[in-house]
C-alpha cells in the first residue's frame, strides 16, 4: 500500500532553517522514498512499510540534533496506479 506524508518542521531555534534543509536532504537520500518540496511542507510518498520507519528514524534525530522541534503531519493512504487512473 501506498502512503503520501504532508510534513512540515518547525525546529524551536533561532537558526530555523539549517534543520529543515538538512531533515529534507536526508529524505531525498532515500531512493524507496518520492520527495516533493513546497514552500510550507514537504510531500513524502512510496509503500508504507518503507516511508513510516525511515519517517521515524529521520524525525528521531532531528529531535536528537536540535533539541525542541515540532513536527505537522497528514498521513494519505492511496494507490498511485488508481490516483493517475482517475486523474
């Protein structure tokens, strides 16, 4: 089963945006994972046994690494052969 994540990161540090730049290029080091970048979030989609345990281990050490952060995710179960049917 396909999984899409809406993330947004929302490090609790003055320099905000080294954090969010470095959680979004480990993202992109995956090759199971499809990463799309948008101006307040970032899209994480492939199969949910992949994207939910690399999810957990990447937030794990961005929680590690700058202390108090906040994470926002929406979680979408879908077939992407039946989303481009449909589209």
């Amino acid at each position: 089963m396909q999984v899409m994540v809406e993330l947004s990161l929302y490090p609790l540090v003055n320099e905000y945006i080294p954090p969010i730049q470095a959680f979004i290029d480990r993202l992109n080091a995956y090759t199971e994972l499809s990463v799309t970048t948008c101006s307040t979030s970032t899209q994480v989609t492939g199969e949910y046994n992949d994207v939910l345990p690399i999810l957990g281990k990447e937030m794990q050490r961005t929680h590690e690494e700058v202390g108090q952060a906040i994470f926002v995710a929406k979680f979408l179960n879908f077939d992407a052969m039946q989303a481009r049917k449909s589209s």
